[in-house]
C-alpha cells in the first residue's frame, strides 16, 4: 500500500513539474517558463523573472484573471508572446502587466516599454529584487534584455 502511495506521489509531482516547466524558446539559446509561482524565491537562478502583481504574486489566472508570471534565461524582445493555457485557464502573457521583478543572474537586466527593446528603460542590477517597480514602468514592461 505504502508503495502504490508513493509510487501516485511520484506521478503526480511529474505531472506537476512537466506542467510547470513548460517552455517556449525565444532565441537560440533562450528558454521561457510561463508558470513561475508565486515568491521571489521561485525565480530558478541565472533567471529573470517577472510577475503581474505586486510582492512576487502571480495572480489567479484560472479565476477568470489574465494575470500570471513568466520567467527566461534571456532576452524577450517580446512579451505577449508567452501565454499559458490548460483545461481550467488561459493567461494571455505578461505584455504591459508586470509589476514585480527578479534578476537572479550575475548581469544588468533592462526592461523596456516597447516590444524590441524600444521605449522607457528601466535598468536593474545583478541579484536585484523589486517586489514594485516604479509607477512610471508599472504595468508597461513589454521586453527586455541583458545590458
């Protein structure tokens, strides 16, 4: 019995994870997760990571909300680009949404309020944690890159 019960955990967790790491290529070497949860510490390391609300919280996209998280290990020239969508929701991506930010790498990360790296600029360094972005970029980051 203790077996099959661990044996469901395991299957149930892989699922879960394979779920989670659902990624979308952006460039070459480029990879995006459209299911960061919840917490700045959910931001894998050498990863950007951006949520729609304030204090690292990615709403409830399957409450009928378009609000969500997304993750890369590099640039995004576009964020609208990255959607997630199950049997229980569809999350329309992160374009002009997000409110908090990750940098878990060792470089400078530029947000932008254009798709290809175009508009405001807001620059963050290595490591840094923005649980609110400043109002002037709130709910307007449409790509960034590396810089």
């Amino acid at each position: 019995m203790n077996l099959r019960r661990t044996a469901l955990r395991f299957a149930f967790g892989a699922a879960a994870v394979t779920g989670a790491l659902a990624a979308t290529a952006t460039t070459a070497s480029a990879a995006v997760l459209t299911d960061i949860q919840t917490g700045s510490g959910k931001c894998p390391a050498n990863w950007v990571c951006l949520w729609s609300e304030n204090d690292f919280i990615r709403g409830n996209p399957g409450g009928g909300s378009d609000y969500g998280a997304v993750g890369s290990d590099g640039n995004v020239a576009d964020l609208g680009n990255f959607f997630f969508e199950s049997k229980l929701a569809r999350w329309k991506g992160m374009q002009d949404r997000t409110s908090s930010v990750v940098n878990n790498t060792g470089s400078s990360i530029c947000f932008y309020e254009h798709n290809g790296y175009g508009g405001l600029e807001f620059r963050i360094g290595p490591r840094e944690k923005w649980a609110s972005v400043p109002s002037w970029i709130n709910d307007k980051i449409s790509s960034f890159k590396y810089c």
